[in-house]
C-alpha cells in the first residue's frame, strides 16, 4: 500500500522556522522525484519545490528561494522541507508528491500557520 505521510507542521511566528517531513512507504522511494505543493484558503494549489530521485538537482519556485531548503533521504524513505524566515502569506496546508512518468502518489497534507 503506498503512502505518504507528511509531519512537522504547526503554529510558528513570523520569521520563524519549520521543518516539515514526508515518510514514503509502499513504493521505491529512490525512483520517485519529491515535490512539495503548498494550497492557501481560497487558492489553488501550488508548487513549492522538487528534487530528483537522486537528490542530485533541486527546483524551486521563486518566491520561496533562499528562504526554503528541499532534501531527501532515501536511506530513510524520506523527504523533508526545510522552512526559515515565514511569513504569514506562508500559511497554507503543504502536501508532498512523488511522480514518476505516469506514476503520482500525494500525502494527506500538513497545515502550516504563520501568526503572531
């Protein structure tokens, strides 16, 4: 049975840092590319970044470059995105994808919130 399970969100301030984690299970992990999509209230879903099965290449959309570290344990099954210096607008359910050609799995999501 494939799963992803994401883990590692909450309440957080402004400028401060989460670490959100994604554990795979039921398929073989080191194949699959990650992806981390984000979805706000009231807006449509969006690419946060992705890494190469190998973890060799990175991706990331602009907005969150430099603030936003995508990484991957294949040793673990695991994919993890690092997040500094949030900002309210980062507040939204954060879901974890793994793509192969045709092949798609999506975790349940995470919620993040950003608030003083």
């Amino acid at each position: 049975q494939v799963q992803l399970v994401e883990s590692g969100g909450g309440l957080v301030q402004p400028g401060g840092s989460l670490r959100l984690s994604c554990a795979a299970s039921g398929f073989t992990f080191s194949n699959f590319a990650m992806s981390w999509y984000r979805q706000a209230p009231g807006k449509k879903r969006e690419l946060v970044a992705t890494i190469s099965n190998s973890g060799s290449a990175t991706n990331y959309v602009d907005s969150m470059k430099g603030r936003f570290t995508i990484s991957r344990d294949n040793a673990k099954n695991t994919a993890y995105l690092q997040m500094n210096s949030l900002k309210p607008e980062d507040t939204a359910v954060y879901y974890c994808c793994a793509r192969k050609w045709l092949s798609e799995y999506w975790g349940q999501g995470t919620q993040v919130t950003v608030s003083s």
